[in-house]
C-alpha cells in the first residue's frame, strides 16, 4: 500500500515579510555602497577647476570623505550623498545643481555667485541602475 503524508500547508506572513524586508534592506544597501563609491571615484582631488558638466575637484579631499548613504526602514529606500560640514552649507546642492547664493565678500559686502553644475550624485547613479535588477535576483530567501 501507498502510504502519503500529510503536511499543513500554509502561507506564514510574518516569515514572508521579514524574508522581504532583510532582503530589501541588503539590497538596497548594498546598492548604496556603489552608487557612494562611483560618486566618490569620479571626484578627484585636484587644485585645479573642473569644467562644467563634469564631477567637480575636490581641493582638500572632504567632498569624497563625506558622501554618505543609509538605509531608511520606514521608507524602504535608500539616501546617498553627500552631508554638509553645517546646516547653512549649500556646496553640494550648487555643485549637482548649479545656482546662485550669496556669499560675503570683502569688507563684508554680500556678492552673489554663480555656480555652473558639476554633476557628480546623478552621473554615479545612473551608471549603476543597470546592476539594480540582477542585484534583487534570488534575494529572498
């Protein structure tokens, strides 16, 4: 005779959800990691001016040293870029961006400055998007 056994079938929720959520954590993190180091790398540091529409030099080096990504858990995404020094600095919006700002000039007067854009964020993201899709490939688990 035939013998089968029965097993109970069933969808576990909180197992699906949290395979869902480590995955997508990692993921996404690990897509933080390259986006930063594409960007990182395509600064360099250097005294001279870079040209309009390419990633800008980094003088000193700080501009590289401080993009930064962070998984956000209650959006479920990730942020990369860089952190300004202090609340009031508007480099590297102006730097991705171009703008105008006012800056105090000699003897205190205010000048206005305007910045051509030096993409450096959206050129590192894009080049890495392409490696979104193979990275979610068998990721829960």
């Amino acid at each position: 005779m035939i013998g089968f056994v029965t097993k109970q079938m069933f969808f576990d929720k909180k197992a699906v959800i949290g395979a869902v959520d480590r995955a997508t954590r990692n993921v996404l993190s690990k897509f933080g990691a390259f986006v930063r180091t594409a960007a990182r790398s395509s600064i360099r540091k250097r005294k001279a001016v870079s040209q309009p529409g390419s990633p800008p030099s980094s003088h000193t080096g700080l501009l590289r040293k401080l993009i930064y990504f962070g998984f956000d858990a209650n959006r479920r995404s990730v942020v990369i870029g860089p952190t300004p020094l202090n609340r009031t600095t508007e480099a590297p919006p102006l730097l991705e961006y171009g703008g105008r700002t006012r800056l105090k000039g000699r003897k205190g007067k205010a000048v206005t400055a305007t910045y051509k854009a030096r993409p450096f964020m959206g050129p590192a993201l894009r080049q890495e998007l392409p490696k979104l899709p193979s990275m979610w490939a068998n990721s829960v688990k």
